[in-house]
C-alpha cells in the first residue's frame, strides 16, 4: 500500500465515482433501517391497541355507572315499598286506603296551627308507580306573616294522615311574609283497577 501512495497514483473520476458508489451501497446494508420500520409498525400497532382498549373501557365505565344508577332506583323503590308494608294488616289498611276528606282535614289542620286565612287547593297528581298502587302528590302553596304555624303545619299534616310524607319544601320570604311550597306524597291503593 505505501508502494501505490509513493508512486502518486491518482484515481480517475470513474474510479472515483465507483468507490464512492460502493462506500454508499456499504453504508446503506451496515444501517438497520428495517429495525426501524419494525419499530415503527409495533408502534402504531400498539398505539391502535391502547385506543380500542380505552373505548372499552370508557364504555365499561358507563355501563357500570349506569347499572348502579339503577341499583340505587330500586334500593329506593324496594324502602318505599318496605315503608308501605306495616307489620299489622289492620295499619296496613288504613296507610294504604283512599283517605276520604282529605281537604278538609288539611284545613283543620291549618286552623288547629294558625295558619291564616283559608287553604287554597292543592295541586293534585296521580301517577300508578306499582301495580294496583298509586303515588298521589299534593302541591300546597301557603303564605302567612309568621313561618311557625306554616312549618307546623306540615309536621302536624305528616303526623295526622296516615301515610302522608313530605316530597318537596321551599321557603321564600315575600315582603312582610313568607311563602312555603310544600309537595306531599301519599301512596294509596287503587280502588278500580
């Protein structure tokens, strides 16, 4: 080799041009670029993968959060229909019956707590929840200077008629009076089927 250098030996430029085409060609096997690709395709591949499985899962998410939203409606369905069950049949009958005059007691019971003036009607709803049962609702809307006679009107209406819960209650203050929105829920048998 150092023979050739003494001797200037000069390449000519199609020699030139060989030798560097065949360092290219070289270059090019000794780069791993299928590695490369392959690593390119595992990582769409994967990127695919974790999109499905996320799908599945938000929908695995919904559909539990749906289920226990109705797990919790009939936990709910299954108390009030425990609560409309008493031990003794004869209370039975009397929670579930129709209550005839139920008007009218209300408005003793207003007079009995102060309430002033004279009751106007209820709003009333019936709505068939269960078979051969009913949810009634009765929307009062009362105003009075003082809120005492007003709130002991509800506890003593929930205390007197069997059956009688409160499903709703709003307080507003009016001028030189208060208002109260109270929604009451009673369930009761249906007389005709």
């Amino acid at each position: 080799m150092t023979d050739h250098v003494g001797e200037h030996h000069r390449l000519s430029p199609d020699e030139r041009y060989e030798l560097a085409l065949a360092a290219e060609a070289s270059a090019r096997r000794n780069r791993p670029s299928h590695l490369v690709v392959a690593a390119g395709l595992v990582f769409i591949v994967s990127c695919a993968m974790l999109g499905f499985t996320s799908c599945r899962a938000q929908r695995a998410s919904q559909d539990l959060q749906r289920r226990i939203s109705q797990r919790d409606t009939i936990a709910n369905l299954l108390a009030e229909l425990r609560a409309l069950k008493p031990e003794d049949a004869g209370e039975s009958a009397d929670v579930m019956s129709p209550y005839l005059g139920f008007r009218s007691e209300m408005e003793q019971i207003a007079k009995r707590v102060g309430v002033p003036g004279k009751l106007e009607f209820p709003r009333e709803r019936r709505s068939q929840e269960l078979v051969g049962i009913e949810k009634v609702t009765y929307d009062y809307t009362i105003k009075g200077e003082s809120l005492g006679p007003l709130l002991a009107f509800v506890k003593e209406a929930t205390a007197t008629i069997p059956g009688l819960r409160v499903a709703g209650l709003g307080v507003r203050p009016r001028k030189n009076q208060w208002e109260l929105s109270v929604k009451f829920e009673r369930w009761e048998r249906m007389t005709q089927p």
